[in-house]
C-alpha cells in the first residue's frame, strides 16, 4: 500500500511521541497542562450542566472557584491532624529505628539492619531538613503557588474553550480523517477522566479506612499512615505494597500480634479495593493487564522519578487508544481493498 494512505495515523503516532516525549524535555510546562486536563476533565460535566442556565464563562469561573473553595476546607482538615502528627512522626524516627532493630525476628539480619539504617537516615536527614529550612520552604511553597495559578488559569480557559481547542487540533489533520480524529480524542479524554475520578475516589477511601483503623486501634500516627496509603493509590499494584509494608513495619513495634493484624488489614483492604471498588469504578474501560502497569510504572520511575510512576498509567492508557485507533484504521482499510478486489473481479 502507498504510504499516504496511513499519513493520519503517522501523524497520530508522531503527534502523541512528541507530547509525550515533553514530559522529559519540558516537564513544567508539561506537567501544567497535564495536571490542568486532569482537573478539567474532573469539572466538565459540572460546568455542562451549570452552562445550559449561565453562560459558558460564568458557569467554569463559578465552578473553579468553587473547587478552590473545596480543596482549601480539605487542605485545612487534613492539615490540623497531619502536621502535628508527621512532625511527633520525624522527632520519633530515631526511636522508632531501634525499636524496629529490636524485632526479634530482624534481630539477626545485617542485610536488613543495614537497609533500615539507610531508609531512616534517608527520612530522618530529609524530615529535618523540611522542618528547619524555612526559607526553602517560603521559596518552594511560593514557586508551587505560582504554578497552582497557573493551572486554575488554564483550567478555566479548558472548561471554556475546550471544545473548540479540540475541534481546532482535529482540523490539523486530513480533513477525510477529521472524524476520526475527533472521535480518538474523545476517547483518550473519556479514559482519562474515569482514571483520574476512580483514583480519587480510592484514595479517598483508602485513607479514611486506614485513618479510622489505625485510631480506633490506638496505633500511633493515624494521618501519617493515612496520607501515605491514599497518595500511594496513585502509583497501581507498587504504591499501596509499598504503603502496606511500611505500616505492618512500624506498628511491628507495638507487638508482633498488631503487625500480623495490620498485615492482614492491609492484605483485605488491597483486594477489596483492587477486586471491587476498582473494577466498579472502571469497569473495563482501561483494560491493561497489571504486567503493563508493573512495567510502565518502573520504567516511568527510572525517567522520572516519583512524577513518572504517577504519569505511567494514563500514558499507557493514551498510548493503547493510539494503537488501537491504528490498528483499526489499518484493518478497514484492508477491508476496504479486499471488498475493492472482489467486486472488480465479480464484475469481470
């Protein structure tokens, strides 16, 4: 086949490698306009609704200001509890350190002495740090604001505009393929917005769970565990085993009874998350096999640390749509030409 017959599809390929290859040549600017997508996905069909009575601009500033409003309660709330608690949290990390060396059954492993001696030097140096460099903090919290207004400027204009920014990038295409385009589009943009609602509402719930189990327990640093678990739904299958063994390891100080209990806590939480909440929030929209997920979260770690395992998953969604909307191309067109065939023949 001439190769213009699959320009649109190389020039979807091209397109989507370029976009993503910005998250490693640009990753501000990147990660601006992604994390402005994924809140707009998040507030659209709220501004839909609201626009059939307001006009399109009033509708997203109202909403936007409304989530702002939102995110500062939360923030707060989860503040009062979190920030006394991690800072008892790294005053106690030495103590916590040997009681963790005690543990008869890690007693006689110099392998793992000498793992956690790393890890909580790691914590402790970068806790102290935090704590006592405020003008650091002043200069980083102050860039983030910036960046924060950034975002909800750019947000706005998605929740306004977003339509014709689409139908715009479309018409860059062939026109024969605009349809098709426009439909791949929508695809990518339904897929993000139900990963990004379902991993919200997972860390939602995992840390209110592991919060409520850990204070009715009488476990120390409930909101530490808590905040931990919930970011940690963010990175599929690796975050939470990550944030498991950390609370069994810690709460293995109290007795070894608890860290058994906790242990098991974690282990039917995981699966009641990852065997119904996940699937009922998805269904089988994404549909990757967790080999693919494993893989592109460690690969996206190597490239970009903490901010490449987060990216993985809906890159890999985009990635599948991509493939997808060419192998489907390719197998009508071969269709297509098959048809073409038979009937010139039927005819002669």
């Amino acid at each position: 086949m001439k190769l213009r017959n699959y320009r649109t599809s190389i020039l979807l390929g091209l397109t989507f490698a370029l976009m993503i290859s910005a998250f490693w040549f640009f990753p501000n600017l990147a990660f601006i306009i992604f994390l402005s997508l994924l809140l707009q996905l998040l507030l659209l069909p709220l501004v839909n609704r609201l626009s059939q009575k307001l006009p399109r601009s009033v509708s997203a500033g109202l909403v936007l200001l409304l989530f702002v409003l939102l995110a500062l309660a939360i923030l707060g709330i989860v503040s009062s509890s979190f920030i006394p608690t991690f800072k008892k949290f790294v005053q106690d990390i030495p103590e916590l350190t040997r009681n963790i060396e005690n543990i008869e059954w890690l007693r006689d492993s110099e392998l793992l002495h000498t793992e956690l001696d790393s890890v909580w030097g790691e914590l402790m140096t970068s806790g102290v740090t935090a704590l006592k460099s405020s003008l650091s903090i002043v200069i980083s919290i102050f860039n983030k604001a910036i960046d924060i207004v950034i975002i909800l400027f750019v947000t706005f204009y998605l929740l306004m505009d977003g339509e014709k920014i689409k139908s715009y990038l479309a018409g860059l295409f062939p026109h024969k393929d605009y349809a098709r385009v426009l439909n791949l589009f929508d695809r990518i943009l339904a897929a993000l917005r139900t990963y990004v609602c379902s991993q919200l509402v997972i860390c939602f719930i995992t840390a209110t769970v592991v919060f409520l189990y850990f204070s009715l327990r009488g476990l120390p640093y409930a909101s530490v565990f808590a905040v931990v678990s919930g970011i940690s739904e963010f990175v599929p299958v690796l975050g939470p085993t990550v944030a498991s063994a950390f609370g069994t390891l810690l709460t293995a100080t109290q007795s070894p009874i608890m860290a058994l209990q906790t242990l098991g806590f974690y282990l039917v939480l995981t699966q009641i998350n990852h065997n119904f909440v996940y699937p009922t929030l998805i269904g089988k929209s994404l549909n990757l096999h967790p080999i693919a997920i494993i893989l592109g979260i460690i690969f996206g770690g190597e490239l970009l640390n903490a901010a490449g395992m987060f990216l993985a998953v809906p890159i890999i969604v985009v990635i599948k749509l991509v493939i997808e909307d060419i192998y489907r191309d390719r197998q009508q067109m071969l269709q297509n030409l098959e048809q073409s065939r038979w009937n010139h023949s039927h005819k002669a």
